[in-house]
C-alpha cells in the first residue's frame, strides 16, 4: 500500500477551520462582456464540489480565477483564508507580485480537460519537475514520491515513457499525479474526462474517487451526473455567469427547483 | 527492367560526372598539386581559424541578443515591445555588407568610447565646472572598432534581428496550455519559458537556426571590408593574386566553405534529434542525416554516405 498525503483536514474537523475556498461577488469582463456576474461560494475542507452548466456558463472562467490564471475585476477569492492575487492594506486591495501569486498557486492544483502534460519529458520528469524546482525536495525524495504517486494512480510501469505514448485516460491519470506532486490543499477539475473515448472516462473518476475518498478538497467542474451524485457532497449550477441553484447533489438531481437546471439536467441525463 | 526511366537517368547523369571528372583532371588551369600546397599554408589556417572564431562570436551574439530580442516582442509592456521592433527592423532593413563597411568606420564618430556618467561636460558647465569628466575608463576606439571587434558587432548585431524572429516563432509554436499547466504549479513566468517553453520551442528554432548559421560562415567574408584580414577568402585571394593562379584558390575557397559546412550539419542533426525528445508516438527523431543534406542541397556527399 503506497500512502497518499492529503492535507486537507477530514470532514470532523473542516467546520472549525472554516471554508477551504470562499469567494464574495466575483466579477469578470472579457473586454465588454461580463463574464461572471457576481458568483458567491464556500467549499469547506475535505468536501466535492461539483460544478455544473451549460457550455459558455462561465464555468472554466471561474475556476480559473481561483488561482488566478483570470485577473477578476471586483469581488474576493480567499483559499484557506488567504485571499487570492491582492494583499489588502488600509481598506485597499494592491495586486500582488508575480512571486507571490506563484507561491499561491503551489497549493493549488489543477487537471485540465487537454491534459497539457510536459512533452518534451518523461512521465517521471512530468511529475518530478515542480517539486523539486519549487519546493526544494531532494531529485531522489521527489522521485520516490512521484513514483508512488503514480503507482497510486495505475502507472507504476510507464515512469520511462513520454506523454505522447500514453492513452489519454493514462494522460489524465499523469497530469492528476503531477499535480499532488505539490502536495496541494485544493484540487481544481476542469472537464477532466471531456477529451476521453468513453472506454477511458471510468478509470480517470476511479483515480478521483480515490482521492475524495481519501478527503482531498475538490471542486470539479463536469457533466459526468453519475459522478456527481455518488462523489459530490455540494452540487453548484451556474448559468449565464450566475449561480442558479445549490445544494446536496443527489437533492438538486432528483428534484431541480429552477426551471434552468430542470432544462439542463433533462439535456445531460 | 522494372524502372526504364531510372536507368536512362543513370546513363545520362553517368555520363556527365564522367565528362566533369575528366575536366577536372585534365584542365590545366585547376592545377590541382599547386593547390593542395597552399590551401594548408600557415596563413590560409590563420585566416580559416579567423573566419571560424567570427562565426563562433557573431553567431553567439546574433542568438543570445535574439533571444533577449524575442522576449520583448512577446512581452506586455509596449516599451520594450517598440524598441525590439525598431531593432529588427533597422539591422534588416541594411546590407551586412553596409553594416560591415559602417562599424568599420565608427572610430571616426568617437575617438575613444569611455564609460561613465552620461553628459557629464554639460552637466560640470551647469554647476559652472569647467571640462568636468567622471568617466570611469575608456578605450580607444579606433584600435578596438577596426578589425575583428568590429565585424563580429557588424554580423553579431545584425544576425540577432533575424534570431529574435526565428526564435519568437519558437516560442509562438508551443501551446499556450503548456504555460497554463505550468503556471498552475506554481511556477513564475521565467521558469516557464525556461523550463518548459523554450525547450519545446527549440524543436523549431534549430532548424533554421542551422541555416543561419551556413549562411554566415559564408557571410564572414564580409569583414574583408571592414578591413580584416584574418578571414580565410581574403587570404586565399591574396595568394591567388600574388602568384596569378586565381582559379585554384577559388576552388580550394570552395572546398574549405564545403568541409566546415558539412561539420556543421553534423552538429545540426545531433541539435535536432536532441531537442526532438517526446515527439511523435516514437519518441524518437524523425530526422535523418540523409535528409538534412538533401535540404540543403546534398552537397555532403561525405555525409549523406553514412
Ligand atoms: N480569454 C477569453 N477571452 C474572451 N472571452 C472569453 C475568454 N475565455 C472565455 N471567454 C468567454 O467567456 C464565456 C464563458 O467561458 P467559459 O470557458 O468559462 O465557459 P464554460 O462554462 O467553461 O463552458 P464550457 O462548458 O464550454 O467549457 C464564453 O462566452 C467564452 O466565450
Ligand atoms: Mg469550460
């Protein structure tokens, strides 16, 4: 048995911690299209949170602000209480140093629908190359741990081998390793199995599922319903830049109270 | 006979390799043994290790200062935007061959270049000191800008220009999601490019890099007007003028451009099949030294043979 580190607390405790993730009225604009139109959320530690809407809902967009890969233009996203790409001073919020918000985003992983693992490197060197360039772990530990990791994910026998060798689903399964390789305190899905044949899907949410269950803080945005339903402890749907409606996923499935979220889950099941 | 046309193709170039051997060896003018003895002669390998060292400087030059070049361009502040458009667009826009004559010539704007506090005379004369000077040192000019130093600026400064465009199409080739995913761990914008854009980019910089590179090993002939005359054409020539055999020197010029050429090229596949890791199913490069040579032009018979 190879142990996953986690350091996200386990449900008992996350009530007196306070939320992992907190976001207050978060806006965004591309150019003159609001994007996000005021988006409130909490997502305690150790808990799933599910994101679901239609495509152009602003999904991507915001969880893409949490780690401040999209600059918001009003509102606040703290992450274990540390607030997200400003430093308030005297009642003021100051934009934070290119640095400092790469120190933010070493706590913060994220998988990708497009995978994006590293080709020019092995999948070892995928997994080896931010810890040890950013958090200063010795080549040999980061190994160990990257090689473990992998292990854990179904890829014990592919270290030696380069993305472009890989299935998709094994992708996934790499860039998922890559990112607890940073021993994260939040993990951030963006439509991790869109891009799979659905031959493939079953074993990236097996990987997943592991991780939740081993109480990881996710936010996962997908239109897997299954998922949702047996995984997620906090179900949020988002419609044209707005969340529309909250609650326990297998509530908010069985009977929607908008007519938006009726419409949509009658399309996606 | 499978292949009809195949074979008339070998009878009909057979024939004028044939005709061309026996050129070669029955022209008086090539005078081949003349040759030979002084194409090896102390100062043609004097000249040819000049040409190389300007090949090596310039180059270093022209890729270093293009990457810095290509940075600017793709950068966000219009500043430095600006300055590496000006850049390229002016040491594009002139001849090397004017270059070379020009940085020839700078010792006649400045006598000495010093290094110091800038208008340091007309700020003394503001505070009603005479001929004040805070320079901290200085050189003259007209010994360093003549010669090599000056074709190595002229050929270094005018090959970044091209550089900066080769290599920001490198780094315009790679994924913006490869930035993304690095980002998110946590790495900063320098890592990146460092680390994980432009290693993938050099798959695309190299290439024409190699090209670049070919094309100023024959460039460096240019410094024969600045004037230098440690450079290996200008020396052929001379011996070639000296004793009235022009023609045998202009072939022992072409042997020795066509030997560094195909060192060059070596060097070339080992770049390409190096920075070519990850790509394709194989992993593996899908280059060859065969078709290396026959891009340009297969004349490395030497090469292409292996
Ligand atoms: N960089 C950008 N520039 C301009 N517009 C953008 C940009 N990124 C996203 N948008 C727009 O913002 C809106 C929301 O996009 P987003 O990707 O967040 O949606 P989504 O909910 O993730 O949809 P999908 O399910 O298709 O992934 C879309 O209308 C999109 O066109
Ligand atoms: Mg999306």
């Amino acid at each position: 048995m190879t142990e996953l580190t986690v350091s996200a607390s386990p449900d008992g405790t996350a009530a007196v911690s306070g939320p992992m993730v907190r976001a207050e009225q978060v806006h965004k604009s591309f150019g003159s299209i609001e994007v996000l139109k005021g988006i409130d959320m909490k997502v305690r530690a150790g808990e799933v949170c599910c994101l679901l809407g239609p495509s152009g809902s602003g999904k991507s967009t915001f969880l893409r602000c949490i780690n401040h890969l999209e600059k918001i233009n009003a509102g606040r996203i703290w992450v274990d209480g540390d607030l997200i790409g400003y430093r308030e001073r005297g009642g003021k919020l100051h934009e934070m140093r290119e640095k400092d918000v790469a120190a933010q985003r070493r706590a913060i992983g994220m998988v990708f629908q497009r995978f994006n693992l590293f080709p020019h490197m092995t999948v070892l060197q995928n997994v080896v190359e931010a810890p040890v360039l950013l958090r200063r772990v010795k080549k040999a530990e980061a190994r160990d741990r990257a090689a473990q990791l992998l292990e854990r994910v179904g890829l014990g026998d592919k270290l030696g081998a380069y993305p472009g060798q890989l299935s998709g689903g094994q992708q996934q399964r790499v860039a998922i390793a890559r990112a607890l390789a940073m021993r994260p305190k939040l993990m951030l899905f963006d439509e991790p199995t869109s891009a799979l044949d659905p031959e493939l899907v079953g074993e990236v949410l097996d990987v997943m599922k592991d991780l939740a269950r081993d109480g990881m803080t996710m936010i996962v945005v997908t239109h897997e319903i299954g998922f949702a339903r047996e995984v997620g402890d906090h179900l949020v749907f988002m419609d044209g830049g707005v969340v529309v409606e909250q609650g326990d996923p297998r509530e908010v499935i069985a009977n929607p109270r908008h007519d938006r979220t009726r419409a949509f889950l009658a399309k996606v099941l | 006979m499978r292949h009809p046309g195949r074979w008339v193709a070998i009878a009909v170039i057979g024939v004028l390799v044939a005709m061309f051997v026996h050129l070669l060896v029955t022209n008086k003018a090539f005078n081949w043994s003349f040759m030979v003895d002084e194409m090896f002669r102390p100062p043609v390998v004097e000249g040819l290790r000049g040409s190389i060292a300007l090949l090596v400087t310039s180059m270093l030059i022209g890729i270093g200062l293009g990457v810095v070049l290509a940075i600017m361009r793709l950068s966000e502040n219009p500043i430095l935007r600006g300055v590496a458009w000006a850049y390229t667009w002016f040491f594009r826009a002139v001849p090397r061959l004017v270059l070379v004559i020009l940085f020839g010539n700078l010792g006649i704007l400045w006598a000495r270049i010093e290094f110091g506090l800038p208008f340091d005379r007309q700020i003394g004369a503001l505070f009603g000191v005479d001929d004040f000077q805070a320079r901290l040192f200085g050189f003259s000019a007209l010994e360093i800008l003549s010669g090599f130093v000056a074709g190595m600026l002229a050929l270094g400064l005018s090959e970044a220009a091209y550089m900066a465009e080769i290599v920001r199409a490198g780094i315009q080739s790679v994924d913006e999601g490869q930035t993304e995913a690095a980002q998110a761990l946590g790495l900063t914008r320098a890592q990146v490019l460092r680390r994980i854009v432009l290693p993938q980019a050099m798959r695309v910089i190299v290439p024409p890099t190699g090209n670049e590179t070919i094309a100023m090993l024959k460039d460096t002939s240019l410094v024969a007007f600045v004037p230098v005359s440690t450079e290996l054409f200008f020396q052929l020539r001379a011996v070639g003028s000296r004793t009235f055999q022009v023609f045998p020197m202009l072939v022992a010029a072409t042997l020795w451009y066509l030997l560094v050429t195909s060192v060059l090229l070596v060097g070339q596949y080992y770049l390409e099949r190096h920075f070519s890791k990850g790509a394709g199913r194989s992993g593996r490069a899908r280059t060859t030294l065969r078709g290396i040579a026959a891009e340009n032009g297969g004349t490395t018979g030497k090469v292409a043979g292996t």
